[in-house]
C-alpha cells in the first residue's frame, strides 16, 4: 500500500465532532448537571449552546442510544415490536431515541418531537432529517385529536416535576404503545416502576416482565433491588480513540451501560405469560452463577449449576446478553433454563 493511501485511510471523519480541552469540561459539567438532576427536579434549562447539543449527540446521546438498541433488540427478539406511523418523542433532547425508533421500526409516517428546549428540537430535527428524508416531522406535542401510536422518552423522567410527570403520563394515555429508556439507577428504576403500577389499568407490559403481576421488586424485602440490565457498547467504545479520551476525560467506565426501561402496550389480546427475564447481570461464582429472576411469583435469587448449563455458561459473563428463558426450578436451583431463540 502506497504510504498516500495509508494517510488517506487514516484519516478522520471530517463531519465527527473533535472536542477541545473546553468541550471536555462542559461535556463533564453536563454529566454534573444529569447526576444532580436525577430525582430533584431541573426545574431550569441546561442547554446553553448549539454546540452543547453536538457534543452531547456524540457521547451521551450515543451511549443512551446503545440503550435504545438493546431495549429494541429484545422487543424484536420477543416478537414485541409495536408497529408506528405516528411517534412522539418526549423530552427528545438531540432526538437519539427517535432515530434509533426509526431506524429500527418500518413505516414510521410523521415524529412529533418536543421538548421543553426549542433549540433542541431543531437539532433533533435536522438529525432525523438527515437520517429519514421523508419523515414528517412536527415540532411540539400531538393535539389532542392526533392519534399517538407510540409514545418514545428516554433519560427524561428524573428532569420531570410534578406536572411534567402529569403530562407524559396524559400522553402515555392516548398512546397505543409506550416505551420509556432511563438511566440503570435505583431512583429511576424505581420510579418506572410506579409507572408501570399507575399504568396497568390501561396497558399490558411487552418488557421486560414476562407478567403483568405487581412488580416483584416492590414486595418486602426489595426495598435496596432494583430492576435493570446492561447494554452492549458499540465495538467502536473500545477500539476508537475518541471513546478512549471520553472514558478518561470523565472517568466514565464504557464497559458498563447500565438502564432500565419500559415497554407497554395498550391493553389488547392476552400477551403470553412465560418464562423468567433475568435481571442485572449473572453473578459467577466457582461452578455456579447466581441469576436473579423475575417471574409472575416476584424476583428471586436462583441458582445455575454450570454441569447442568454446560454452554449457557460460557455466554452469563457478556454483558448485554438477553436472558428471557424458560425455567423449572427445585428449591433455589434452577433445573432447566432454556433462554429464548435457543434449540
Ligand atoms: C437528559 S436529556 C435527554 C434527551 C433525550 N431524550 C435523550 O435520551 O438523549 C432530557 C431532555 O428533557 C428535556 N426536558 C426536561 N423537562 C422537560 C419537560 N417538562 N418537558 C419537555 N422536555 C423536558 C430537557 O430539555 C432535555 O432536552
């Protein structure tokens, strides 16, 4: 290889954002600013420039899109995609969760992105344009006679006081389906918890129960469990220099990407109850894993021998891996365990 096609290969993406030693701060201030947010309420406006939103579209957008991946890629997995031609994306800061929807939901006719920072929907709208030529796309909330087929919200719930609360769950009302993505914390898990509660008049649960039973980290003895899981980076957190300088710059571990999140659908045919979803990640121990399972009787600690799971074994320690298995279980120990999609 000529050495002028090694430069050329080597090259970065003219169009990538390159953050100086200022971006660095501001995107540390931010991450401050999301951390002490979470659960007390910004009642004040954090977006300060359009350069703000591109550095957050990098980074945080991005890793909350490989969320938004994971929490799709189970929904497909479990044949549970709601099907859309009008989404609303709530709260859609840079516009990532309406961009992953799309990409990965057909026929998606006209977004409604809102936000209670204007600027921010006219960035999220010139990403979704970019991205979805066609797509209509309308910059506030449906009236009150459009129809929702789907209701998108993603790592917005801590930002919301009592009445913002209000309004997405009026929202969440009219909507056919509702998929909600949060940060993987006690607080937020929790809180999507209660909505999840508040909500099962109306909607049946597509994930990650397998059960429209009360939560099971809401019965006694739950008080310090929460239920989340964790997303599979791009192999480009790992291998790219940008990703190596964010992790350092903020002090970030991108190896785990913790969320919670919440797929509802309006109440329709009965969804089948069946199996157990596994939750956090497996622990390992010296022949045996320790899973905690949720099922229809609550979430309980169970017990995989690896002579009874030979090659399941080898797959507990990757994160990000979907556990949604059909189960018998003796005692504590789980007998059979059979994840979905395997033989
Ligand atoms: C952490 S950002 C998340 C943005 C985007 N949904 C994502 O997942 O990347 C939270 C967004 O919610 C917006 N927000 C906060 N409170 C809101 C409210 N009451 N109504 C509408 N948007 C709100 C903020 O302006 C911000 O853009």
């Amino acid at each position: 290889m000529s050495s002028s096609m090694h430069d050329f290969e080597d090259e970065e993406d003219p169009a990538a954002v390159v953050p100086t030693g200022e971006d660095w701060d501001r995107l540390a201030e931010l991450r401050e600013l999301f951390l002490s947010s979470e659960g007390g309420f910004q009642t004040v406006g954090y977006w300060n420039s359009r350069r703000d939103f591109e550095l957050y579209d990098a980074t945080f957008a991005e890793r909350i899109g490989w969320k938004w991946d994971a929490v799709l890629a189970e929904l497909a997995q479990r044949g549970r995609l709601p099907a859309a031609t009008n989404v609303v994306d709530f709260g859609c800061g840079t516009g990532i969760a309406s961009r992953r929807f799309v990409a990965a939901i057909p026929g998606v006719k006209h977004v409604y992105l809102s936000d209670r920072s204007k600027q921010a929907t006219w960035f999220a709208r010139d990403a979704l344009k970019l991205q979805a030529p066609k797509l209509e796309l309308t910059l506030h909330l449906p009236r009150q006679e459009d129809p929702i087929d789907v209701l998108l919200a993603s790592h917005v719930l801590g930002e919301l006081d009592a009445e913002g609360r209000a309004e997405l769950t009026a929202l969440a009302r009219r909507a056919q389906f509702v998929l909600l993505v949060e940060p993987g914390s006690h607080l937020l898990s929790r809180t999507l918890g209660g909505l999840r509660e508040e909500l099962l008049d109306a909607f049946d649960v597509l994930a990650p129960c397998t059960h429209a039973a009360t939560c099971g980290m809401f019965a006694a003895g739950h008080d310090d469990d929460w239920c989340h899981f964790f997303a599979r980076p791009a192999p480009e957190a790992f291998t790219s220099a940008f990703w190596r300088h964010f992790s350092t710059r903020l002090g970030i571990d991108l190896r785990s990407l913790p969320y919670s999140f919440l797929a509802l659908r309006r109440k329709g045919e009965p969804l089948e109850t069946r199996g157990v979803r596994v939750l956090g990640r497996p622990r390992l121990l010296k022949g045996r894993a320790l899973l905690d399972c949720c099922d229809t009787t609550g979430v309980h600690a169970r017990t995989l021998f690896e002579r009874d799971a030979k090659k399941l074994f080898k797959r507990l320690d990757r994160s990000g891996e979907l556990l949604v298995a059909d189960a018998r279980v003796e005692g504590e120990r789980l007998v059979e365990f059979r994840p979905l999609g395997d033989a």
